[in-house]
C-alpha cells in the first residue's frame, strides 16, 4: 500500500474461477510474454485486460529495449517510485537498481527525500529531467540539451516514457492500495514529500534543489 495508507487493498489477486474470459485470455497472454503469472501492479490492472497487456508490452521495452543504461532506467525509476510515495514499486525495482551499479547510498536518500549527492553524471542527469518534469511540468533548456547531448532525442523520450509509465503504475498502486507481497522485498518508509522536497525547481535546470522535507510521521 502507498505510504500513510492503512486501509485494505481495494483491489486484490481475482481468484482464478472468478476470471472473466477477457482477463483469463490476458493473464494467460502474461504469463506466455513475461514468464510469471500477473503480480504487483498488474493486478488492479487486469481489472481492463486490454490495458494490462498493453501496458505490460510498453513496460518490457522501458525496462530491456530502452537506449538508456539499466543503471540510468532503474535510478530512474527509483525517482519516480519515490516522487509517488509508491512502496511495491520501490520494493521490485530496489535491489534490481542496486545490481545494475547504484549506490546503495544514493538509493537510501532518495529514499529519505534528499538529493543524493552520491549520484553519476548519467544519474544526475536523469535526476534533473526526471525531477523537473514530475515538479514543474516541464524541463528547462539547460536540463534537455545535456540529457539530448549525452543520450540523443531517443533518450530524451525513453526517459519521459520511464517518468510516464512508472507514475502510472505508481498511480494505479496507489488508487488500488496494492500490498507489498508476502516474503518479498520490504521498503523503507515513503512518507509523501512536502514542502521544498516538492516544490518547483528552478528553471535554470541542473539546479540543486533546497533540502526535502518530508512529512511528518502523524501526517501520513
């Protein structure tokens, strides 16, 4: 469930024999494409099959055909896990963020709300976009020419479908109040993030932002 939620998940696993035949034909169609049965975000999503497949296929290519690194996609990802307060999506995509090269300490102040000061070029590059779009609707001139320079307009986009497609994920978990699975991965506390951790940044680009707060723990 998303941080400050306690309420029971709205929309758990469907049980096999209360399938309808459109999500019965979909699970099937993801488990043949991605091995696994339906699990994580893609439960609620097999509440509209159609949907659940398409966004499965786009997220196959985000994850492994992507021109970005899998370091850059997964810290990425973390970001924006982290922007929506989202435990399940930080959880799957924690440990596999870590094995692709990200500092553990980079991860752990995303994680508290900081800017992590530990970042790559590449990371903080994908910070910057990453963080300005999801804040300011938009990212600067100085931000885009240096993600473009570094990765090409194919990046450029790559890296707007990863912000794009996580926060849907993140979105629907967080609508669903999707329950980290038993004996999987834990997450740390994802307070939301108020004040300056939330605020616009400055539309220089490549700014550092002020310090995060987080909320405080009664509020969430």
């Amino acid at each position: 469930m998303a941080s400050g939620q306690t309420s029971a998940e709205r929309m758990p696993e469907i049980p096999a024999d209360s399938l309808s035949p459109a999500q019965t034909e979909a699970a099937a169609a993801f488990q043949a494409e991605r091995g696994v049965p339906v699990f994580g975000p893609f439960v609620p999503l097999l509440r509209s099959p159609e949907l659940m497949l398409c966004a499965s296929r786009m997220g196959q290519y985000l994850r492994y055909g992507s021109v970005l690194p899998l370091r850059v996609s997964e810290f990425a990802i973390l970001v924006v896990a982290r922007e929506w307060s989202q435990p399940v999506e930080w959880a799957i995509h924690h440990p596999i963020a870590l094995k692709a090269g990200v500092a553990p300490e980079t991860a752990q102040a995303l994680a508290e709300g900081r800017r992590p000061d530990t970042m790559s070029a590449d990371e903080a590059l994908a910070y910057a976009f990453s963080t300005e779009l999801m804040r300011n609707r938009a990212v600067s001139d100085a931000t885009y020419a240096a993600l473009v320079a570094r990765f090409g307009e194919q990046g450029a986009i790559d890296l707007t479908g990863i912000n794009g497609y996580y926060a849907l994920l993140a979105m629907t978990m967080n609508v669903a109040r999707t329950a980290l699975p038993a004996g999987g991965p834990a997450a740390p506390p994802l307070p939301p993030l108020v004040g300056p951790a939330s605020a616009p940044l400055a539309r220089s680009g490549l700014s550092q932002d002020p310090a995060p707060l987080v909320a405080p723990a009664a509020s969430v």
